[in-house]
C-alpha cells in the first residue's frame, strides 16, 4: 500500500484543513514574533515558523501530486507590517500552546482519516513536531508562573459506584460533586472560550468593517456568557476557575490582520469549539451540567450562522474540494 493509490476524498480534506488552519496559525505567528521581546519566547515562535514550513511544502506536494489545486488559504497580504503592540509576550506564548492543542486535534483526526501510507507517516511527523511543542510551551509557561493547572482531588480510601439517579440530579436538592472526567471538559472549555473572548476583543479594536466589528462584539460577549455558565458550574463546587487574558491586550487599534483573517480565525475557533463542547456533554452525567452544554452548542450553531453569513458576503471563505455534482453533470450532457 503506497504512492499508487489514489488519495481518497477523506485525505484530500485533511490536507486542504491542515494548509488553510495552518496558514492563519502562521500569519498571527509571524506578527507575533516581530513584537515579542522575551527571547525564550521568541525561540519557541521561531521553531513553529520553521515546522509549519516544512508541513506547507509537504501539504502542497500532496494536493499537487493528486492534480487538485492547492488552496490559497492565508498570505503575508494578509499581514499588515510595522503595526503597534496588540498582545503581551505572555498571551503570545498562550496563543502558541492552545493552537498547539488545535494541531494536535487536528493531526489526530487527520491520521485517522488516512490509509495510504506516506500521508499516515506524514501525520505521524506532524504529531511528534505537535508534541513536542506542547511540551516546550508548558515548560516556558510554568517557568513564568503563568500555566494555571486544574484543580486538585484528594483520594477516597476505597473504590466507589454510582447509587442511582441521585448521581444524575443537578437541579433540584444536594446536587453530588463533579467528578474529575466531568472537570475535564470544564476547564477545557473554558480556557478554550477565554481564548476565543481575548481574541474576539482584540479583534474588534482594529477590524475596519464595521459589521465585522459588531459580529466580533457579540462574539465576545457570547463567549463571556458561556465563560461564566461553566464558571457557575465550578464555582458551585468551590472549584478554582480558570483566569481571564483580556488584560494581556493593548489598547493599540492599529490592525496587524486583514478582516478576513480575524473573522475566519474566530470562525475556527467557534467550530473547533464544537468538539469540544461535544466531548464534554459526552462525559457529563448531571442534568445542570449537561443542559448548559446543550445551550452553548445551541447559542454556537446560532453564532456561526451569522459568521458563515459575513464570510459569504464578504467572499472571505474558501470552498474545499467538492464530490462530483451527478445530477449537474448529466443534465449538461
């Protein structure tokens, strides 16, 4: 099994994924390491710089080989040079950890999607780069006093399990605990939701459209409303919560990013959302917790909508590969 086999559909969507999410990644990678002033940082954007490089050659021998076009995704026209300080060097090294979380999402998914043996040791490559920035991002941040772990659980003397429906029951009397897989998905959507806010507020501060400007608001405010429904949960428990990053933003309005960029990249984040949101219903077994994951995928779907609708207006959004259109192709015949 290699080279001779035809890339199936599947495959041919994880490569044209991997270059138009890996080139935005790349371009807030660019300009944040022309503002970044800490050098150990700086070495840790310079490294993903150089690895997204090799992945984008590697991507587009792929697409070309397979007689597709390679997708234009996003560009240095795309980066606007010389432009003030809109992010501290501490939020620039939490950007480049949770994007590091994304890529190895995506790898993973990526390589389970793929047979032909070449794009398997090529996802292979792309999740050991993956992991070992993970590991480097982690190690600067606790470094720095700044990587907020989750909160901590002391152990029972003996095994537990579950009684019955009192397990289930979040509304009404003694709600139980959160359990640890439940706390899980807690966190990690709110540290997810605190990056899609940050970013959303800095976006709006230098976006030239106004209804991008207003799209990117809301998108805020409704990433807040969720920070704070999950944040409920936690502090129900006298749980610690994750912290916020908007100070981490200056109050430059100088645009470093097209508007396409910054909406598409809010756009990705409220769809990787999804995921994890999905993860954490699927692991929630208490009627409160597992209502306000059914409400923010609800409000998200509502939210994305309008963002699909900006994109569209705009023509900002790429259209991946399609299947064939049988119906198209017989009645032009």
């Amino acid at each position: 099994m290699n080279k001779d086999l035809k890339l199936t559909s599947a495959e041919i969507g994880t490569l044209w994924a991997q270059f138009v999410n890996g080139s935005v990644a790349n371009i807030v990678n660019t300009y944040m390491l022309s503002i970044i002033e800490d050098k150990k940082i700086r070495t840790l954007f310079e490294e993903a710089i150089k690895i997204f490089g090799k992945h984008k050659q590697q991507i587009t021998m792929f697409i070309e080989n397979e007689g597709f076009p390679v997708p234009i995704g996003f560009t240095d026209t795309d980066l606007n040079k010389g432009t003030k300080r809109l992010f501290s060097d501490i939020f620039c090294l939490h950007y480049l950890h949770v994007m590091t979380l994304h890529g190895l999402l995506g790898h993973t998914t990526s390589l389970s999607a793929s047979v032909r043996k070449d794009l398997r040791y090529f996802y292979d490559s792309c999740d050991n780069d993956g992991k070992k920035m993970y590991h480097q991002t982690i190690e600067l941040l606790l470094e720095k006093g700044h990587f907020q772990r989750d909160p901590y659980f002391y152990p029972n003397a003996n095994p537990e399990f579950v009684s019955g429906q009192p397990f289930l029951d979040g509304f009404f009397g003694d709600k139980r605990p959160l359990t640890a897989t439940e706390i899980i998905g807690l966190s990690f959507n709110i540290k997810k939701k605190i990056m899609e806010k940050t970013l959303s507020i800095a976006f709006s501060q230098v976006t030239q459209s106004k209804e991008a400007r207003k799209f990117l608001e809301a998108s805020a405010q409704n990433a807040d409303e969720q920070i704070q429904a999950l944040g409920k949960i936690l502090h129900g428990d006298h749980l610690p919560i994750p912290m916020s990053w908007e100070s981490e933003v200056t109050i430059s309005r100088d645009s470093p990013f097209s508007d396409k960029l910054m909406l598409y990249h809010i756009g990705f984040l409220l769809q990787t959302s999804q995921a994890y949101h999905g993860t954490g219903l699927a692991s929630a077994m208490r009627t409160d917790l597992v209502i306000t994951y059914e409400k923010i995928i609800l409000k998200n779907l509502m939210v994305t909508k309008e963002w699909f609708h900006i994109m569209t207006q705009y023509k900002w959004l790429e259209q991946p590969p399609l299947a064939p259109n049988r119906k198209k192709i017989a009645k032009d015949t």
